[in-house]
C-alpha cells in the first residue's frame, strides 16, 4: 500500500480490536464525529455558523472533503477548510458554484448568493 | 448546455407557465438559466448528466406553495419532479428520470414542527436533513436518537420515502413514517392514518387510521407530493456496545450470514446489519491507485493485503446492541458464544452507559463519510447500486457472491459487495464505481448494471430502488401476470394524474407509451 488516507486508518484500526498500527492524522485529528456534524452551529460568528450548516460536514474532521485535501495539499497546509489561511473569497464562491473534483456544486436554492457571500467571507478571514 | 423545455412544450408557452410560477413562489425562486440548470445535474451522473437535464427548478415555502404550482402545472401540463434536498446521490440525485422536467425542490420547506419526547416521534418537512434533526436533537438535549443513511446529506423523508435505510434500531426508515400530509395532481390535500380527522391528537401515534392506509402508495411512487410527515425516533437506551466482526475467509460468507440473519430475525441484533467486501471498507480510506495500478479487475492478492493492512476479513460486519444493562449484557454473551469458537479470538466490545460520552455510544450520528467512495477510480466519480432482495440464507448468498464476483473479474471491475441482512431478506449491494469522465468505465458501469439486472430476474431476484436511468429496466422485471403490478400503477396514476403531472416515469410509473392517456410516452 502506498498511502492510506490517515484520519481514517486511525478509525478502522480502533474499530476493528486488530491492534493494527495508525498513521497520525493530518487534519481534525481529535475531532469526534458528532463534532463533524454540529461544527459551528451554535456559533455567534453567522459565517462560522453558515459553513457548519452547509460545508462542516464534509470539511471538518474525519471528513471525505477533508481527506481529499489532505492528500492533496502539501503538508504545511491544514486540510480542514476553516483553518485554511490561502482562500480567497472569490475561489470559494467559484469553486462552490461550479464543483471541484468530486465535490458537487451547490445551487441558488439550497444556498442563495447572500449566504455563500458569507460563508466565502468567513474562509477568507485567515488570508486577509 | 441548450436550452430545455418540457415535453411538446414551446418556448412560449413554457415561459407563460414559468410567470405564472414566480408569481406563486416569488422571482428569485424559479430559476431557469443554464447555470442553474447545470447545478442540478446529477453530480454522479453517468457521463454529463445532460440526458436528465431539467427545464427549470421551482422552490416553494409552503404546502400551499405547493398546491398553487401544481394547479398551475396542471393548466400548462409542465410536468414537475419534486425532491427534498435533491441529494439522492447514487440514484439520480436531483435530476428527473424525464428530460425536461422541472425541479420541485422542496429544499425551503425545513420545518421541524414538533419532536415530541415523551412519546418519540416527530412532525418534519421533506427539505429538513438528517444534520439538521440531529443538531436539533443535540441543541435540545433531547434524548431521543435517529437512524442516518451512509449518505446523511439528504432529506429524512425524502429517504424514508424512497425506503433508504440505515444501520441503527429504526434503520428502515420507510417503516418509521408515521401520517403523511400529500398534496394530490389535483392540489388537493390529504393527511394520512389518523390525520384525517381534523384536529387529530393521534396523528403520529398510530399508522393505519380507520379503512385502507393509504402511505405506502406515496412511497417510490409519483401519486402525489408529501409536504409532511411524522416519523418515529429512537429513545436513547440505557446502555450500548458495539463491535466489528472480520471473517477473514470468503466462504465464511455461509456460516456466518446464517448466525447473523437469525439473530437479526430474533432481534438479539436490532438493526440491518452490513456484511461487506474488502474493497468496500478500503474505498472510504483510500483509492485504488494507492493498491493496484493494473488494468482490470484487482487481484484477490491485492484484496489480501487491503485485509492485512487495514485488519479486515474477506467479509466485515458491525454490531451494535442497545437496551437495558441486563439485555445487552446477555446479548455480549450470547455473540460472544456463537462467533468466538469459530474466529478463535475474544471479541473486545466497546460499552457506553447513559451518561457516558456519546462518542462511545453506537448512537447514529450523520455523516457523508460513505461518498468517499467515488473516489475510488480517480477522476470525478460515482456510484450506482444494485441491491436485489433475497432471502437471508448464507449458502445462497455465497453462491451468488461467487458468481457475481466472477463477473465482475471478466468484466474488468473491481468487486465491491455487501450483503445487507434485514429480519427475513438480504439485499446483495453490488456497487458499481466508475469515473464518469472515462466513456469506456461509464459503458463497463451500464452493461455490469443490466448484465446484474437480468442475472437477479433469471433467479427470482429484483431490485427494492431504483437509480433514473434504470426505472423501466427494474420495473420490467416486476413482470407476474404479463406486468399486472405495472398495469395497475398505470390506472392509478391515469386516474389521479390524467395529464402525467407530478414525477412521470418514477419507479416506471406512466413512462410506458399510453399508460396515462393524456400525454402518450412519456420518456
């Protein structure tokens, strides 16, 4: 095998008692899975708040988005969108409306321009 | 990307009937322009996508919403596909099975009504996700818990309504609806089971109603349009445990499907329980470039060293068991009795006690974590399943494992199977990968499809869902009396839906040429 995808070796060695040896993951190491799905929901910040309801899920975490990243980006980048410190907010709303790779585009429906206006925002607070 | 309209419908005509639909739901709620049809392409699409492409999609906020535009499809015969967050990945996700549909995506309409705790249920609208409820249920400290697909992405009703599972108690989801408000093709509104009487107290309390139960005649089917349901949770146990089973051998398929299906039948094992393949479990922490870079098939050599690495059997199944300390503690004993003799190891149970973190809990939390798996292939992937029901015996199951597996080899796809043990049948998930943008994969996908289609009719098999692009192919194998199931769904659906308004063509319902007089074929 060349390269497991860490975050989740770490999962399957837990959960299947092999005493399999894990690899340290790369991005949302000690993040829970209820933590993956409620991420930034209660937040105060609404961007932090729009991006745990529409983005988190695939994001944050043992996450399939996450995971992609992760084997995409070098290693001094965080693979979890929020502590990303390279967004732009135009990158953002482009490659949410249009797709990457596997990950789908999101319409005007599910997510109006307002908000995708703020959550592109939020991911941009770090590179700013 | 040209332009699309519905049926025989001009252009001009088609507009007239979308000014009438912004004036219902409001202007920034019709869209109609390329860019937007494009973004509910189906994103696992077998090729662009463009031979399911939309004309338009119409997002109303309310029941009456709903009402208003379905009257007005009816006046403009523009037939409407109505999902709930149009997330059915792997079936189609939001495009219709007929090119040129509209999309109702019902999306807007995210109410949760009611979650009632002491008696365990809850009211929902179809566009409230599964991550939505389970927030909601967190925020509240509401200690009731819900069953999630492997794609949690979507609408819980939407799913139930579709009969997805999941793999907790509750884990048939279509079985935990309780009441459906529908609006009709006419617009007329109905409520199911007790809701019909007005003022009902009993609504999510109780399925039948007085008569016929009508509810499963709104599931997989295009009779009409469900803006509410009621759905019964989980109360949180008292206590949990749960552990992983790997058979590391591919014939132990038999023997332990056979232990497995009984005590699942017994409901020692309260939920649906996965049997899957090496590659199943890989593909959601890996791609297959990481493996194997050969042409066709993976060797069972590379599956062997998938096992040996990520500490899998040739068959992997994981078991969850919630209730009272004292049942779940007999339970440990009674699992730990029928497999340790034959894996020759002691099972190490994880426990959870109410109180406890729930992280340790074999609570269901949502998550998107299954779609990982498109990626298997490299390129921009998807997946496309078929899942004929048997029944739960482990000698056939094996047989058609290694016939199915067989194929898979000579056609050059890499095997990826579960076996999905319910109380009295198995649904053999032969999953399909593919990259989308590779024609050759995408032909592979379609005549593995098709040749497994026609395997499971020549032994007594079919399909329990169906992806768009397969409905006719799946309700033609539905075929006792010359297709007499078929006929009757017909004359139901000429009867409620003379103008074939409302999803023509779902499940193969009024897509036959004639089938609802008013419109003819409508493929």
């Amino acid at each position: 095998m060349k390269r497991l995808f860490p975050a989740a070796a770490l999962l399957l060695a837990l959960a299947a008692c092999s005493g399999g040896k894990s690899e340290a993951p790369k991005g949302g190491k000690d993040v829970s899975p209820i933590v993956t799905a409620t991420f930034g929901r209660d937040s105060s910040d609404a961007g932090e708040r729009l991006f745990g309801e529409k983005c988190a899920f695939c994001h944050v975490g043992k996450s399939t988005g996450a995971m992609m990243l992760g084997r995409r980006l070098d290693e001094s980048q965080p693979a979890e969108l929020h502590k990303r410190k390279d967004l732009s907010a135009d990158y953002v709303k482009q490659v949410v409306r249009a797709g990457m790779n596997n990950m789908p585009y999101f319409n005007r429906i599910e997510l109006p321009d307002d908000q995708l206006d703020t959550i592109a925002a939020y991911l941009a607070r770090n590179s700013q | 990307m040209a332009t699309t309209f519905p049926r025989k419908l001009g252009g001009g005509a088609f507009e007239q009937s979308l000014k009438e639909f912004r004036a219902i739901v409001g202007d920034q709620w019709v869209l109609s322009g390329e860019e937007d049809r494009q973004s509910y392409i189906d994103p696992y699409a077998l090729g662009d996508g463009a031979d399911h492409d939309c004309s338009a999609v119409i997002a109303p906020a309310s029941t009456e919403e709903v009402q208003a535009v379905v009257r007005a499809a009816n006046r403009h015969k523009v037939p409407l596909w109505p999902v709930g967050r149009g997330k059915n990945l792997g079936y189609g996700g939001a495009s219709p099975a007929e090119k040129g549909n509209v999309i109702l995506d019902l999306s807007r309409m995210n109410r949760i009504l009611e979650v009632n705790e002491q008696y365990a249920h809850c009211l929902l609208e179809p566009g409230v996700g599964f991550f939505d409820l389970y927030y909601h249920l967190q925020e509240k400290k509401i200690p009731l818990w819900m069953s999630v697909p492997g794609n949690s992405w979507g609408s819980v009703i939407g799913n139930a309504l579709d009969r997805g599972i999941g793999y907790t108690p509750y884990g048939d989801h279509c079985e935990q609806i309780c009441g459906l408000e529908v609006v009709l093709p006419d617009g007329d509104i109905v409520r199911t089971g007790m809701g019909a009487q007005d003022g009902s107290r009993g609504w999510q309390h109780y399925k039948y109603g007085y008569g016929p139960g009508w509810d499963q005649m709104f599931f997989q089917s295009n009779f009409g349009i469900v803006t509410k349901a009621g759905l019964w949770l989980q109360p949180e146990p008292e206590m949990t445990a749960k552990i992983e089973l790997a058979f590391p051998h591919f014939d132990d398929a038999a023997w332990a499907i056979d232990i497995l299906a009984d005590l699942r039948r017994r409901d020692v094992i309260q939920h649906n329980i996965v049997f899957g393949s090496p590659v199943r479990a890989a593909s959601t922490m890996s791609q297959r470039a990481d493996w194997y870079e050969g042409e066709g098939a993976i060797p069972d050599s590379v599956s062997e060293e998938m096992m040996k690495k990520l500490g899998l059997g040739w068959w992997n199944a994981k078991i969850n068991l919630y209730g009272h300390e004292g049942i779940v503690t007999a339970q440990v004993a009674l699992i730990r009795k029928l497999f340790e003799p034959r894996l020759g190891k002691r099972l190490e149970f994880q426990f959870w006690r109410k109180g406890e973190p729930l992280e340790k809990s074999a609570q269901g939390v949502p998550t998107t974590m299954g779609l990982q798996c498109v990626n298997w292939y490299g390129g921009r992937g998807g997946h496309l399943s078929f899942a004929p029901v048997m029944p739960s015996d482990g000698k056939l199951a094996l047989a058609y494992a290694k016939k199915i597996k067989a194929y898979y080899e000579e056609i050059g796809q890499d095997y990826y199977a579960s076996f999905t043990i319910g109380r009295r049948h198995i649904n053999n998930v032969s999953l399909i990968l593919y990259n989308r943008d590779d024609p050759a994969m995408v032909a592979r996908a379609d005549k593995l499809y098709r040749h497994l289609l026609a395997e499971a009719a020549g032994q007594g098999f079919a399909e329990y869902r169906g992806h768009i692009s397969y409905m006719d192919a799946v309700a033609d194998t539905f075929d006792y009396g010359g297709h007499a199931l078929r006929r009757l769904n017909d004359k139901v659906k000429a009867c409620l839906d003379p103008h074939n308004i409302i999803a023509p063509g779902r499940n193969g319902i009024g897509s036959a040429p004639g089938a609802v007089a008013n419109t003819g074929d409508a493929r």
